[in-house]
C-alpha cells in the first residue's frame, strides 16, 4: 500500500480538467487499497465541507478569475503532517504556489516528485493584468526549471512530450493522459437534453463541454454555429459549463441573431454531464490550448463523434477520420467539417462506433495502474539509492506562520 501526497492549486468544488484529473486517479488508487491525501486550496465563498484526507490552505479569490482561489504556500504544520502520514510519494499538479510548495517538502522529506503538466500556461497569460508578452516568457521557464526538479514528469499527450522537449526539460517524462470512468456512461437518457431544455425530436444538438474562456476558442465555435445554422436551421448548440466570458458569449449570441438556437446550462453536476453528452449528436471542440481535453475522451466514451481542431492533444484523441474530424483552425474547415457530419449519416453512425470502441483505450482503469507502477519504480529508486551527506542549511520552512487548517 502507497500513501500519495496530491498537492494542487485547484480542487473541488471549482471544475476543471484538472480537478477531474485529481479525482479520477485518487478513486482509482483507493479503489486499489492505496491512500490518497490532498493538500489544495481552500474557496471561502463557497464554504466546501471538509473532507477526509483533504488539507486545505487558506487562499484568497484571483484578481481576474474570482471563482478561482489562490492558496497562500505557507504553513508549519506541512512537515509534522507529512511525517505522521508517512507520504511515500508527492504528485505535484501545479509549478506554482501549492505546486512549488510541494516540491520542497518533497526534497525536504527525501520523497519521489512526480509533475503533471497539464495546462499550456504560456496560453493564460491574458489573465494576467500587464506585461502579457514577457509573462509568456517567464512562465515558459518556470515550466522548463520546474520540471528538471522533477523525478517524472507526466505529459497527457506526445505533442505536449515534444514541447517540453523543446523548451529545454531534461527530466524523464511519461506520456500518460488521464483516463475516462468509463462506468459513468452507462444506463443514460437519449432524451436529457428535449426533456430538460426544450429540445425537439427534429433538432440536431452540437455540445460542447468545457470553460466559457478566451483560451477555449468559444468566440470561434459561435461564429462557425452561425455558418451551420444557415446550412441547417434545425440545430441548436449547448454550452455547458461558465467562466470569464459568459455573459459576453450571450451578448454576442443575441447581436448576431442566434440566442434562441444557444442553450446556456451553466455548471452541471457530473450525474447530469453525461446525460447531455448522450443526448447531443455531435462534439464540437475548437480549444487550441488543451494538453489532453478529457472531455473528448467523454464523448467518445458516450459514441459521440467529434470535431476538433487539429492541436496538441486533440490531435491525439481524435483518431482523424474514424471516430472524428480534425481541422485546420479556420472557422470555414471547421463548419465544413460539421456540415459533412451533420450530412453524411452513415459516416456518422460508423463514427460512433468507432468512438465507442476507442474509448477503451483511455479508462481510467488502464491509466491508474500504469501511473502507480511509475509511483512503485521512482520509490524502489529513492530506497535503494546511497544516501549522501548534505551540509545543513537552516530551513526557511520552519519560520513561516501556520496557515493550513484541517
């Protein structure tokens, strides 16, 4: 039995890719009889019941993103605690605050760090206030110097494998996405969508799930909508999920003439996700920022064929003309692309099977278990490795305040 450390900037009840990335491995892991402890951080608006195993710091909403809380990396009970649980290995999801935190009381503690990099974040910077191009920059290498302090770094798809090649990381990396519960898609509702948002039997619906935000080319998805819409008037296009751009996305929806065909669900429970993923006909995705996009591997593993356009780890999800369409990023390649699904029923139907096949591929099942053999190889390495002397270094940690509650 391993006991992980995850130590991460967001966790529930926010939503993200990486959210559900924590979530997906750590119930793996317990399923196997492994201990899974969370050290993330804490959203004071929405007053999260505490939860066994979880340790959350105290944070403070992010100036741009205030759904988003930003931990504060400081406490000085972090120590005792990770000696009374006996930690075997830290699994860092972040570079930064809770991330950065992590790595030292890995090095501090002589434990394994692993680092999943999840997020592109060169491609956030517009959420940052000023100076946007020489933060990509700076971002770039703290990535790269985050990573070489890692034992393994865990990269969703080989494209992001070969960027941090390229932007100069020497550590070894594993090419390990996160996996689909493939269990969640069972026993779902056809009809969700008509019952619950008015959609009728003649419509055809274009999901698409994920952040309302600048990075996930929402803007781009409603322009090419409006091309189809033209090409067929009876579709309607669903957006599940908030964020940043929400309102503006609506205001845009009404300018243009089209709101009535956009439903807005806002945040769903994971209980009701799946049941719009089984009742939409098509999986738009036009994100060019996605290391992996998990919500592909969803679709797929409802049989909904996708199109998506062709960048990082949507290149890899999507198998290009078997279980969807890959294009260029033009809103004309990509509304023909959806016009050639929408028209084409037999490639759609042979579409969805392909899909549903595939999904297994990428279970959670499969990837858990080959990230805790990575887990079992880095520990048998730090334990049989020789011990070297280290002059002493007085610990900042120690000074530090306590900020971390249980």
């Amino acid at each position: 039995m391993m006991k992980i450390g995850v130590f991460t900037d967001s966790f529930r009840p926010y939503t993200s890719g990486v959210v559900r990335s924590i979530e997906l491995f750590s119930r793996e892991f317990t399923t196997r009889g492994h201990e899974v402890y969370i050290f993330g951080p804490d959203y004071p608006l929405l007053h999260p019941p505490r939860e066994e195993g979880v340790f959350r710091f105290i944070s403070l909403p992010a100036p741009t993103m205030p759904e988003f809380s930003l931990p504060i990396p400081i406490s000085v009970q972090l120590s005792p605690t990770i000696k009374k649980i006996g930690l075997d290995v830290i699994h860092v999801h972040s570079p930064f605050l809770l991330g950065s935190l992590g790595a030292r009381a890995a090095r501090r503690h002589k434990l394994p760090l692993i680092f999943t990099f999840h997020t592109l974040y060169e491609q956030y910077v517009h959420y940052f206030p000023f100076a946007r191009e020489a933060s990509k920059q700076v971002v770039q290498i703290i990535s790269r110097n985050f990573c070489n302090r890692c034992n393994m770094v865990i990269a969703p798809s080989q494209m992001v494998v070969n960027y941090l090649r390229r932007i100069g990381v020497e550590a070894p990396i594993s090419n390990l996405p996160t996996g689909v519960d493939l269990e969640e898609f069972k026993d779902l509702d056809p009809n969700w969508l008509k019952d619950n948002y008015g959609v009728s039997d003649h419509e055809k619906v274009l999901l698409f799930v994920g952040r309302l935000g600048k990075e996930k080319n929402v803007i781009f998805l409603i322009k090419s909508f409006e091309h189809i819409l033209k090409l067929h008037p009876h579709t309607k296009l669903v957006l599940v999920g908030t964020g940043p751009q929400e309102k503006h996305l609506e205001k845009l929806c009404r300018e243009t003439g089209i709101r009535d065909k956009v439903i807005f669900t806002g945040v769903l429970p994971r209980n009701l996700i799946v049941h719009c993923y089984a009742s939409s006909d098509l999986f738009v995705f036009p994100s060019v920022t996605e290391t992996q996009g998990l919500v592909i591997g969803e679709a797929k593993a409802t049989g909904l064929p996708v199109v998506a356009i062709r960048a990082f780890g949507p290149a890899e999800m999507v198998k290009h003309g078997k279980d969807g369409l890959l294009t260029d990023p033009s809103i004309t390649a990509f509304t023909n692309a959806i016009n050639e699904l929408l028209v084409d029923k037999n490639m759609h139907k042979n579409m969805r099977k392909e899909a549903l096949k595939n999904a297994d591929e990428i279970s959670s099942t499969k990837c858990a278990v080959k990230m805790l053999s990575i887990y079992e190889e880095l520990i048998e390495k730090k334990t049989s490795a020789p011990k070297k002397r280290k002059p002493y270094k007085k610990s900042v940690f120690k000074q530090r305040s306590k900020k971390i509650y249980y």
